[in-house]
C-alpha cells in the first residue's frame, strides 16, 4: 500500500478519466463535522461485513482523520485481495488545512 498526499489527492478526484474512489471511514459524528463531497462513507467497524459494496480492482483511497485508521484499514483490505489501495496521508484534516480550508476542522 502506497501513501497518497492531499495534493495528488485533490488532482485525482478532478481527473474525470481516474476511476479513483475516496472511501471515508470515519464516523457518524466525524462526518457530520466534515466531509469531502463525493466520497463514499463506511465507518471502519462496518468495513468487514460490507466488503462486497467495495471495488475490488480499481483505486480505492481510504481516508480518516489523521491517516493512522486509513492505513491499519488498507493493510485489511489488501489481505483480503483489494490491490489498489492508497492510504491518504493525513487525512482530512490536511485536506481540511491545504485543500478546502472551508471545512470544519475537530
């Protein structure tokens, strides 16, 4: 699993021939403080039961506050065959800070 900068980030998701999907594992709470518009959200714990709504072969960039949930949660997803899995380093709150300073931050 690779890392991937707010900065890629950003230029990926407004790439429209990216098939990138942005997978917010934060929760319930943390989501309604802020969020990154078309991201899908599926808190952590959910994760292992809903692992079939999940892309198995295209790019699935995993975010959460800080970045620390996003990579322990990449590493399960490779277990599991997703190949393509990028942890974004920092997660929303560096988004929130270099990105879209528009967010709430917590």
């Amino acid at each position: 699993m690779e890392d991937i900068s707010v900065h890629e980030l950003a230029g990926r998701l407004r790439d429209p021939d990216d098939p990138l999907q942005l997978l917010d594992i934060r929760e319930d709470w943390e989501v309604a403080v802020c969020v990154i518009e078309g991201s899908r959200h599926m808190p952590m714990n959910q994760v292992p039961d809903r692992l079939p709504e999940l892309p198995a072969d295209a790019p699935l960039a995993v975010i959460c506050h800080h970045g620390v949930r996003s990579r322990l949660l990449g590493r399960f997803l490779e277990q599991q065959g997703f190949s393509k899995v990028l942890n974004v380093a920092g997660g929303i709150e560096d988004w929130a800070r270099e990105i879209d300073s528009s967010l709430s931050r917590y």
